[in-house]
C-alpha cells in the first residue's frame, strides 16, 4: 500500500510517502505569481487619472497558474492507494476541487481534505505518518 500526504499553498506542495519506518518527501514549487493590485494614481482631486486595475484578468491568470501547478503534481500521486490533503487557507480545497473536475482516477483515492497551518518538515511528516498510523485498521 502506498500512503500520500499532500500538504498545499499557493507557493509550494510537500507529498510526503510514508513508508513501514520511514517518509520521504518531495518539494513541488508553484509558479503562481503573487500580485498586489496598486490602484488609483494618487491624486485627489475629483476627475483626476486613475489606474484601471483588472482584477479578472489577474485571477484569469492565476486559475490556468494554479491548474498547471496541479498537472505537475498529479503525475507524482496517481500511484497512490490512499491520499490526504492538508494545508492552510484555500488552496488545499481548489487542489482537492480541481482533482474532482479533472483527474476523477486520483480523486477517488483522497480519503481526506484537513486544515493545516505553516508546519515544519518534520511535523509535516509526523502528521502524515500519524493520519494513516491512527486510521490503519480502517483501511
């Protein structure tokens, strides 16, 4: 059996592989670009230039961005028996939404989508080593 650990955010992915003693983990960076939308010109005055700030071609961007970011990662998970996916914010669910919509084969292995903050790398691996430690006789 072949245990996978995804934790997820918008600038990287650790899978972690747990094994009978050990874990192995493989860092995925993303490429989604971080944007901070400057707008208005800075003058006060009533009529006075303005920046156009196009939001939704940003998020544009950043959906085919982050559906790319999943592409590299599915090839590394596909194998899996079992899949849980944690992380902090949304990224962990848009990750676990996009696998539904376009990779039905690995989303039928997720058994679970947790929230999890910033964790070191040992405690990333602790998590996943205790998730499937805890469930092993529910398999």
């Amino acid at each position: 059996m072949k245990n996978l650990g995804i934790w997820i955010d918008k600038e990287k992915a650790h899978i972690i592989s747990v094994k009978e003693e050990s874990e192995d983990m493989t860092t995925i960076p993303s490429e989604i670009e971080n944007y901070r939308i400057h707008g208005g010109s800075g003058t006060r005055l009533k009529g006075g230039p303005q920046d156009v700030v196009q939001d939704s071609k940003y998020l544009e961007r950043e959906k085919h961005q982050f559906r790319a970011y999943v592409k590299t990662i599915v090839p590394l998970i596909q194998n899996a028996d079992r899949i849980v996916i944690f992380g902090p914010a949304e990224a962990r669910d848009r990750f676990n939404k996009e696998l539904n919509d376009n990779y039905k084969d690995v989303a039928k292995k997720v058994k679970d989508v947790l929230i999890a903050d910033s964790m070191t790398d040992n405690q990333t691996k602790a998590l996943v080593r205790d998730y499937f430690n805890k469930f092993k006789s529910a398999f």
